[in-house]
C-alpha cells in the first residue's frame, strides 16, 4: 500500500493519519456535545479506546472509525491529495 515511499515518508503518512482520526473523534463530540464514556456507549467501543485515539495514542482502522461516526449518524467522507 505505501510501496515506494521511504520510511520517513510512510511515518509521516501514518501521523497524519492518527492525527486526522484524533481530530474526528473530538469533533463528533464537541458537536455532539458528548463526553468519551458517552461516545464509546454509543458506538460499542470502550472509553480507553475512545481516549487512546483522541490522544494519539492508539491507531484505528478506517472500517472502526467510520462505525464510530456511523453510531452517531455521521457519513465519513475521505480527501486524497497527490
């Protein structure tokens, strides 16, 4: 998937990404005006997770995050730049 980019590239990549899902996450609350226990009852997740997220700490899959914003009856829509 990430075939010819260098290591540093496929890092950057990878932050970008988790960094992307953290702010999903904090803006499906801020709008729902939801706390991360509430978020995570919702969607069937766990509030560590829901925190591990939002703090970087934990990467998530495209199919889980778009659960997550599906539970809240959000439509994930996705940008590429080349």
């Amino acid at each position: 998937m990430m075939e010819g980019l260098s290591s540093s590239q496929r890092e950057m990549a990878r932050q970008q990404a988790t960094e992307k899902a953290s702010a999903i996450l904090l803006k499906i609350r801020q709008e729902k005006n939801l706390s991360q226990a509430q978020l995570a009852e919702i969607s069937g997740r766990k509030q560590s997770y829901i925190s591990r997220v939002e703090s970087k700490q934990q990467n998530i899959s495209l199919g889980t995050l778009e659960e997550i914003v599906a539970s809240v009856d959000g439509t994930l829509h996705m940008e590429i730049e080349l």
